[in-house]
C-alpha cells in the first residue's frame, strides 16, 4: 500500500468502482444484489465515532500557482499580493516610459457585514522572489520601500469593474528599470500590495486565471512623436498571508490556508463481528453535523473540494499519513436537506468510502479511522496539495458534544445473503 504524508502530494485519479465485497475472504460481487431475482437483504446500520480530533498541520502554504489572490484582513486572516512583471521583450531598450499602470480584476469577496473600502498601497519589493514561501518574505516590511509608494487606489469590494493602479513618477522610473534588457534579473523585485486596516478579504484573479494581472505602459522613442504601448501579463504572483482560527471548544476543524485536518475513527471491527460471514458493503455515509455560527465558508466556493481520506498512521499521530492509492478517496461536500450536517456525495463518492472502510475491514491492524481534508483537486489527473483558492474553516462538532444529535457519524449500507447467520 502505497503511503505519503498528507503535507506532501496526494494522486487523486477518477475511476469507476464496482461493488466490493466485504468478508474474512473478501470477493468481489459480479451480480446487482439489489435484483428481485437474487434473495438477501438490504440493511444498513449508523455507527457513532469512537475517536475524533483534529490538527492543524500547518500555518503557511505556498500560493504561487493560485488562480487567486487575497487582499484584506477578515475572519483571523490578513492577505498580501505580491506580483513581478519581467517579461519586456517587445519593448525596446531605448524606449522613454511615460506612463504605465497595474491592472488586477474583482473575484469576489468575504467579509462580515458591511466592508469598509480600502486604501490599497503599492510598494516596490527589495530583494527578488518566486513564491510567497521565499525567505526575503520572512517579515514583509523588511522587503518593501514604504518611503516609496508608488500608488494607491480604494478598494471596494462591491465594485465590479478592473481595479486601474496609476504609478506615480517613481513607479513609471521602476518600470523603466525593469524594461531595460540590460538590468540584470535581481535587480527586478517586484511588488507588493498593501492596506492599513480592513474589514474583509479581497479575491482579485492571478496569473493563468482567465484575467491575468497586467502591466499597462504607455512609451515613445527618441527623436519619435509617436506614442507606442504595451500591455505586459505578470510573470510570478503570490500572496502572503498570515492569521489564526478563533476556535471554540468541543469542535474539530478543516480549514484552508491554516490547513486543519479532522480525523475521526469508528468501530469497524465490531461491526463486522456483529455479522455473518457474508456480508457485502454496498455504500457508506459520513454524516457530520456542523457548527454554522463558527465556520467561515466562502460564498465564492462553499465546500469545494472537502475530501474523505483513509488514515495511516495512529489517531494521537499528529504527523498525519493517509493511503494515496489512486482514486481512493470521497468527496464530502453534500449539504443534509437541514443543512445542519454535511454528508459524503452520492454515487461512486459513497462507494469509495465504502472500499475504505472494506480495506479497514480486511486488515483490522490497520483500522486507523478517516482523515477529512481540503485539498486542491482542480486538476483531477496530475498531483495535487493543500487549497490555495480560497479561505474557509468549519468546524464540526466532537463526538463529546452534550447534545448527541451533534456527534459525528457513519451510515453504512450492506447486503446479507439469504441463508447467511445474523
């Protein structure tokens, strides 16, 4: 069994799962058990979580390769873009840069209440970078010349229309810098996009999204009237971010950005104790009831890529490892009709969970429990890690919580066959 800690990179492949069986020799179903034709029955049994808690396995994650960037400060977390321009092949070394501007365009927003507009700043980087993740970001005000803004625009987060940067004159003489082909590289910092106080977070696109950032100049040539542009897509782009979850007790946490996990273990073994040889496991069905009042769930992506993983390593283990074998993993993003609790989606999500729980079965040793993880799947085919996109935390209630309605829970649905001891 292939194995891979969580904070390293988890290969989400899509297939098509047939029905497992699920016995003390496990074989696979070849018959639709739910034929009128073929005798057994059809039950299912819900089973309480025996152990839960969650980690938070990590306070910084890099946002290099978002199709977002985040400004603001909201909900315990405070966002910064940062953005190089470095390709100017189509303008030439002689060129006189009379004006130039940025251009960033509204993804939308997450606030609580009313926002506030904001005065967004722009400052020239010091040192050279690729992602938020390099050291020169260790403390961003030793990495940004704010004796030098170069401009500023409000920000509100219910406008619509492209956010327009005008760079003052020290902005159009860094562009200049940055357009001679003879300016070595490092020489070329970038910058970063700054604010004082806020009230929410900024969702602005980034690079490779479907409106990238762009650096606007106007210029013209030596002994020219003539007035050329040129608009520049950015070459690297991140954001910064730091901040904390205000949690409260009896809940478990699966979040974003600040990535917590939620590990939650049940008493498989005893289940299938309680059973015949010869059952097959036909579905199953995390049901977690959920505290709205203290989760943040974006509007932009509500449960988006919240996933069901088989754990590994012990449930005191917070160095999580999860089963990464291909495709072996449940997306959990199904509201209850109450939307009170969220559940595991329908289909072959379910059937995957119930492979899981038939792995656990077969191998009662390693009957480690569950991991519900947000995960970036955009690209179901290649690797993928932690959720960049976007800033969400939600908080489920423990199995210890004094009302039992609230404790988390697994719905299995199996198939006996007629003759076989109850």
């Amino acid at each position: 069994m292939q194995k891979t800690s969580i904070n390293l990179k988890i290969f989400l492949w899509l297939f098509t799962l047939m029905v497992i069986s699920c016995s003390e020799n496990p074989h696979q179903l070849t018959v639709n058990v739910l034929n009128s034709d073929i005798l057994g029955i059809v039950k299912d049994t819900t089973l309480l979580a025996i152990e839960d808690t969650s980690y938070q396995v990590r306070t910084k994650v890099n946002t290099q390769f978002s199709y977002r960037l985040l400004l603001g400060n909201a909900f315990g977390l405070e966002a910064r873009p940062i953005l190089r321009f470095t390709s100017y092949l189509t303008v030439p070394d002689s060129a006189i840069v009379d004006s130039a501007k940025i251009q960033l365009s509204a993804a939308g927003s997450v606030s609580e209440g009313n926002p506030t507009p904001i005065n967004a700043t722009i400052y020239p980087a010091l040192n050279a970078w690729t992602s938020n993740e390099d050291s020169v970001w260790s403390d961003y005000l030793l990495n940004i010349d704010r004796t030098k803004p170069l401009s500023q625009l409000q920000i509100d987060p219910s406008d619509t229309l492209d956010y327009i940067f005008e760079l003052n004159s020290d902005g159009v003489g860094l562009v200049k810098v940055w357009s001679d082909t003879a300016t070595a590289p490092d020489e070329n910092c970038g910058v970063l996009i700054d604010f004082e106080q806020a009230d929410f977070i900024q969702y602005l696109y980034a690079i490779n999204s479907s409106k990238d950032p762009q650096l606007i100049i106007s210029y013209h040539l030596p002994g020219d009237t003539a007035v050329y542009g040129d608009t520049l897509n950015g070459t690297y782009d991140a954001y910064l971010y730091n901040g904390s979850i205000a949690k409260v007790e009896e809940r478990n946490y699966v979040s974003t950005l600040l990535v917590n996990h939620t590990l939650l273990k049940f008493d498989l073994a005893g289940f299938l104790a309680s059973q015949s040889n010869e059952i097959s496991l036909l579905s199953a069905e995390l049901q977690l009831p959920i505290d709205l009042e203290n989760s943040l769930i974006d509007p932009n992506y509500g449960l988006a890529n919240q996933v069901t993983l088989k754990l590994i390593t012990d449930m005191d283990n917070s160095e999580i490892e999860v089963d990464s074998t291909n495709g072996r993993f449940a997306i959990t993003t199904l509201w209850a009709d109450d939307s009170s609790y969220v559940v595991t989606n329908a289909d072959a999500n379910r059937k995957n969970l119930a492979e899981m729980i038939r792995q656990q079965l077969v191998q009662p040793a390693d009957s480690n429990g569950f991991v519900i993880s947000y995960i970036d799947s955009r690209e179901t085919s290649s690797a993928v890690s932690d959720e960049i996109e976007f800033y969400s935390y939600l908080a489920y209630y423990k199995r210890t919580h004094p009302n039992a309605a609230n404790h988390p829970r697994l719905k299995i649905t199996y198939w006996i066959p007629a003759g076989s001891r109850l």
